[in-house]
C-alpha cells in the first residue's frame, strides 16, 4: 500500500472490510459506499472532498490552506450554513462554477468563469456590497482565493418589502481566477489532485480566517445539452396527498418533450415522498430532487412552516426566488432553457412538442433579427373541479377565452444569457451589459400558452374572476398527450403501488 506513515494505513485499512484498488492504494468499499450515500443525502456539502481532502492533505498544511472539517460547519437548518461574520447575516446554501461564454467577470488582469453563491441575507441591504468577503476554493492540493466583486438582489426594490429585519436572496459572485494553479508550499506533498466535481468553496472575511462554512463547487457538464429543463419550487404540502397530480405532473412534462426536471421539496406527505423516490428511481438522469428548508430564525416545522406561508406571502415569495435561482445555476450546459412551473401549470404548444416550439420561436426571432432572453407564455385558467375527478389535468377541456400576461405569465428563460431570474420573469440578463436588462419576447397565444389548472383565479384576480369563468371556450390541445400520459402511469406502476 503506497502511503506515507502506518497511520494513514490503519485508516484506510481497517479490519474486516472490502477493499478497492484505486490510484491511491486500496480503499475500503464500504468506506466509499457510505461516503456516495452521505453526499447523496447532502447535496451542497462536499463530502467526497472531505474523505479524499483529509486522509491525504489536511494535517500537512498550514493554517491559512486547511479547510474545515464538514463537522465543523455552522449548519442552520439543515440545508443552509452561516457565514462567520457579526452584521449582515449571511446564510448561504449552494454554489457553482460559471462559466457560460457571456458570464465572464472582468477585473484587473483577469477576464474569465465565474463563481456564484447564492445566499438569504438579513440585515442592511446597502452593506452587503460594503463588506470584503472571499471565495476560498480548495481543489487537491490547491488553494485559491478571490474577493466577492458584486452582490445581486434578487428582488426589486421597487416591490418594496425589504426592510434590514427581513431576509434577502442574493447571488454573490467572483472570479475565478487561479483554479487549479497556485500549489501549496510544501513540496513533499503527493501529487494529489481530486476528480472533477469534488471542489470545496467557503467564504470568509480573511484568507487565513478558519471558516465556518464548506460548500460544494458544483460545476457544469463539459458538453452542452440543447434541451428544456423544468423547475419545480419548493413543495410543502405535509397533510394533502398530492401524489396523483405530481405523478401526472411529471409525465405530462416528459410526453411534451421536457429533458430534465428539478424537484424541490419543503415537506410533504408520506405517500407522496414515497412517490417522488420512485420517480427519481425511474427517471434516474432526468429528474434531480433538492431537499430545501427556510433559513435563519424562520419557522420549519411543517404545519407552522405552512401557515407561514400562508400568512407571509411576500416572504414566501422571497424565499421561492433563491430556489429558482439555484435551479438556474444547476442547469448550466445541462439544458438550453430552463422554465419555473408550480404543479397547477403547464406550458402546452399548439402543435408538436415543445421542442418543436422552441425551434419554431427560434427561427422567428431570427427572422427578425432579434436576439431574445426569455420567451414568456401568456396565462390562461382552466377551472377544476376536485369531487369525483380523476385528473386535474385532463378532466377539463374548457379554458378561459381571454389570457392574462405582466406578472402571470411563466417563461422559457436562456440560461446561457440570463444571471438571475424571479418566478414570472427574467430579472438580470448578460445581452445588455451596459443595464443587465433582459429582453422578453410574449409568445403569440395561437403558438403557445401557459395552462393553469386552478378551482378559482389568484387572489389578485378576484374581482375579474367571475368575469374569467363566464366566458370560456374549448380547448383540447393537451388531450392529445393522454394517451402516451396514461400508459406511463400503467406501465411504471408507482401509483397502482401505493394505492392511489
């Protein structure tokens, strides 16, 4: 076994276990396998860091290149950790490597890839761009730092609700300069590089500050995909059963030609847990489930968490923001568009897939010779009845004849030129670099709509909604997807399974 002292021997080879040649010796495959299942059940710590960075690296630098252990994170809530810094607040929850050709961060010498935090802040709005903080990543036995360049909002301030008490999603971003470069000091170190995906960032105030946070890097695929990603926010529904509609849901999303889709989930009831990880069973490489909670000193226990909601709808709304920011970040090379959908709505085209439609609007902007950010459908209220219906999506072919756009509409956003996005539009875009303006282009309804499969209009619409559902006509477009829909639901047995 090729190791450097007994001690690293009897860690990596204790009795009675399996072991695994690897290009570092034998490794125990229980080890390894308990290591896949803890990152598995930990998506934005890096673990596989932790067990290759400490056995090889940690006792053998100096204070200002350790990293933490993960046992040493400030953990809040579960999902997110806390930055080691008295005033703003700052919970942080994921990050990732950026480097989408218009994304490029350009200060002094260096023009190149990104990092993006995103993170909720609580605390002075203003001060979060005051403050120097650093991105310290660790890769191997490399270690590099960079200053925090620009702290994007999430939120208009405009929309008001952004007192310094309440807490705030923002994406922070650096550069990231020196990935992969600058060694550390000690020459008689192995030549130890860790695979790629297994990159570890925090953030402090000083590059020899021992930080309180460890995040993994995630980083894009190396070849870009041409599909349609589907985002799903954060499910909280601990007493209804909404397995059913999300199984249909689902598969609704994969018959139109939907490539990937990205659960988040809050809490719901038993079944319906038991459902999703059969999906995700089923659908291994085309559905991803983030498990998400509210950070800081809010409410998450599952009935009080809900009536939160309830009650605090605009912080609701500002929570619901980083997820789809997160959802974004998380599809870099992995999709070409990305759209943010809750369970009651449906993009459908007039005809073909939405593939089909995404060609179609494709080829008519370049007909016009415009380059857009974000195709937005306009919205139209199919009126549901729950007694005695099977399906929330095909039991009703009536929609409302007049649609509704401005903040109901949902949009396929670019990801390689949209920065940040909020639930019904763009908000930050890299086509305008003088304003980060985003140019938006309303899908003609005769192409395409947003279905929205609702018992009543939003409380917004109250006072037209009477209006709305006296005047509707037929509308069977996503009928023609039943069949294919149904079969699925036979052929895979998850709901026939647990008695739905």
């Amino acid at each position: 076994y090729n190791t450097k002292d007994e001690d690293d021997a009897e860690d990596f080879l204790p009795t009675g276990h399996a072991y695994q040649w690897t290009s570092r010796g034998f490794v125990s495959v229980k080890k390894r396998l308990i290591a896949h299942e803890l990152q598995d059940e930990n998506l934005n710590v890096p673990v596989l860091f932790y067990f290759s960075y400490f056995s090889k690296l940690q006792n053998r630098l100096d204070d200002c290149e350790t990293a933490p252990s993960i046992f040493d994170i400030n953990f809040s809530n579960t999902y997110w950790q806390l930055v080691n810094i008295q005033s703003p607040q700052i919970f942080i929850f994921s990050s990732f490597l950026d480097t989408r050709p218009l994304s490029r961060i350009n200060v002094n010498q260096y023009s190149g890839p990104a990092i993006r935090i995103l993170a909720m802040v609580k605390g002075d709005l203003e001060m979060i761009s005051e403050i120097p903080l650093i991105c310290k990543v660790w890769t191997g036995q490399t270690v590099s730092s960079a200053q925090v360049q620009s702290a994007d909002l999430l939120w208009y301030k405009e929309w008001g609700w952004n007192s310094p008490d309440r807490l705030q999603a923002y994406l922070l971003s650096c550069p990231a300069a020196d990935l992969g470069r600058r060694k550390t000091k000690d020459p008689g170190l192995p030549n130890f590089v860790l695979p790629a995906g297994q990159r570890a960032l925090a953030i402090v105030q000083d590059t020899c500050e021992r930080p309180s946070n460890l995040l993994l890097l995630n980083e894009p695929e190396k070849e870009r995909s041409e599909g349609l990603a589907v985002c799903l926010k954060g499910l909280s529904f601990p007493d209804k059963d909404i397995s059913r509609d999300l199984a249909e849901w689902i598969e609704i999303q994969f018959a139109l030609g939907v490539s990937r889709i990205v659960l988040y989930i809050l809490d719901v009831h038993w079944r319906t847990r038991l459902v999703i990880k059969e999906y995700s069973r089923l659908y291994q490489q085309k559905l991803q489930v983030i498990p998400i909670s509210l950070p800081g000193n809010l409410p998450n226990t599952p009935k009080l968490r809900q009536h939160f909601f309830k009650m605090k709808v605009n912080q609701k709304r500002q929570n619901e923001v980083l997820a789809y920011n997160d959802c974004l970040m998380r599809n870099i090379n992995k999709a070409k568009y990305v759209a943010l959908l809750d369970l009651d709505e449906v993009i459908v085209p007039t005809e073909g897939s939405l593939t089909d439609l995404i060609l179609n609007l494709e080829q008519i902007s370049y007909e016009k010779q415009e380059v857009y950010d974000s195709y937005c459908f306009q919205n139209f209220y199919f009126f549901t009845k729950q007694e005695g219906s099977v399906s929330t999506y095909f039991s009703n072919a009536n929609r409302t004849r007049s649609g509704t756009s401005g903040e109901f509409m949902k949009c396929l956003h670019a990801v390689e030129q949209v920065r940040t996005v909020h639930n019904h539009l763009p908000i930050h875009c890299f086509s305008d670099e003088e304003s980060d303006n985003c140019s938006v282009e309303i899908v003609d309804p005769s192409l395409g709509k947003l279905h929205h499969y609702r018992e009543t209009c939003v409380g917004i619409l109250n006072q037209k909604c009477e209006e709305l559902q006296g005047n509707q006509i037929q509308d069977s477009l996503l009928l023609r997807f039943h069949p294919q829909v149904q079969q699925n639901l036979d052929s895979s047995k998850i709901l026939e399974k647990y008695l739905i």
